[in-house]
C-alpha cells in the first residue's frame, strides 16, 4: 500500500511506500501459465514499481516481456523510478534489460536519467522551464540504444505544488509531437501518470496517431488532478 501526505503551496507532496511482504514480491515465475494469460490478448503493460520490489518480481517481469514480444503483443512500460524502492544503480541495470523486450517507453524527463542513464541538458523542473530540444536529445539516444518503436516523456513544471504545467513530447523515431500544454491547479496528482499511460495506449489501440493518442492521455492526465 502507499500513503500520500498532500503538498501545498511551496510544501511539497510525500508519498510513503509499505510494499514490504507482498505477495508479487516472493513469486516464481515458473507460476504463471503466460500462454493461457496471452491468450487473445494485443498488449502487455508493466511499470517499474514492480520489478523494483524484488529479484523474483524483476525476472517474472523479464519473462512476461519475453513472451509478450515473441507473441506479437505489444508489451510497454512506465520507467516509475521510485528512489525509496531501490538504488539508482540497481534500477539502470534491471530496467536497461527489460526495455530490450519494449516498443512502447513511458516516462518523465527524471525517469529516463534514474532509470536509465539517459540525461536531458538544460532541464530544471523545479524552475518551471522546459527545453524541449534536450528532452528531443534523450528522445534520439533511447531510440538509438533501444530501439522503442515511440517513446513518450511527460513533461511537468514545477511552478509549486500546486501548480504545474502538464504535457507530453511524443517520438516515433522519424517525428516529434509535443501536446497541448495545461496549467494545472492540483487537487491530487495521485494517478496522473497513470492517465496518460492508459489514454495513450487506448488511442494507439484504436488506430489513433501518435500525435492524436498522447493529445488524449495529456487531456485526461489533466483532468484526473481534478478528482471528483
């Protein structure tokens, strides 16, 4: 479970984490029966909460992806660096390994450097000032090196906790889109990332392009720091 204590102002959010004892953290992946689990399925998503709860959770990851991939599935990811789950170091070695089996890389301009190596030149977001041609650079070396068929960072400034600005640089190897931007005043940020993932993915699912899928995830990203 997590528990999020809500920031304000100039106080910013902080989310604790209980994962200790999980019940997918001590699982083989000899367990799971993935061609049944496959069965008619088109797409596989995974974050990096999990595989930076254990050793097993990482290797039932790596499996999953591996036969998402040979299956014709389309298997993504959300990089989630979450630095009160494991080290910097232990995350680039696990998650450089997963992403070789991964066409779709979801994450903000932090996650790429703490996931996966990958740094953006000219980026604060604590200053509420974005460069995108940095985050165009990271964009180009994650597809040099790992080969995503699109990569999608989001972009969030920092103005205070309670205001940012929130959208999205999409990349397929050829273009680059960068979304709407919405300055948004938090209610609760919990699950924005999520909404994006799930709206991007739902628009290339149904056949939207690239451009106009992260369009949607961006807009209902925005909407959930809105609840209610």
């Amino acid at each position: 479970m997590n528990g999020t204590e809500i920031g304000a102002a100039r106080k910013a959010s902080q989310v604790i984490y209980d994962r200790a004892d999980v019940s997918i953290a001590d699982v083989d992946a000899s367990e799971f029966d993935r061609d049944a689990i496959f069965e008619g399925a088109d797409w596989f998503h995974t974050t990096g909460f999990t595989p930076a709860l254990s050793d097993k959770a990482a290797v039932l990851i790596l499996a999953a992806l591996k036969a998402a991939k040979a299956k014709g599935i389309t298997p993504s990811i959300d990089l989630n660096y979450r630095k009160k789950l494991w080290s910097k170091e232990k995350a680039q070695k696990v998650m450089t390994e997963l992403c070789q089996y991964v066409d779709v890389c979801i994450g903000n301009e932090e996650d790429a450097e703490t996931s996966l190596g990958f740094v953006s030149k000219g980026t604060d977001v604590t200053k509420g000032e974005l460069n995108l041609d940095g985050f165009k650079d990271v964009c180009k070396q994650m597809k040099e090196k790992l080969n995503f068929k699109y990569i999608a960072p989001t972009l969030r400034e920092s103005f205070s906790a309670s205001d940012n600005g929130w959208s999205a640089l999409v990349y397929d190897g050829t273009n680059f889109h960068h979304t709407k931007e919405y300055k948004v005043r938090i209610v609760d940020r919990v699950g924005s990332g999520d909404s994006f993932v799930s709206g991007f993915i739902y628009g290339l699912v149904v056949g939207k392009s690239m451009a106009n899928a992260a369009e949607f995830g961006v807009a209902a990203s925005a909407l959930t720091h809105y609840p209610g």
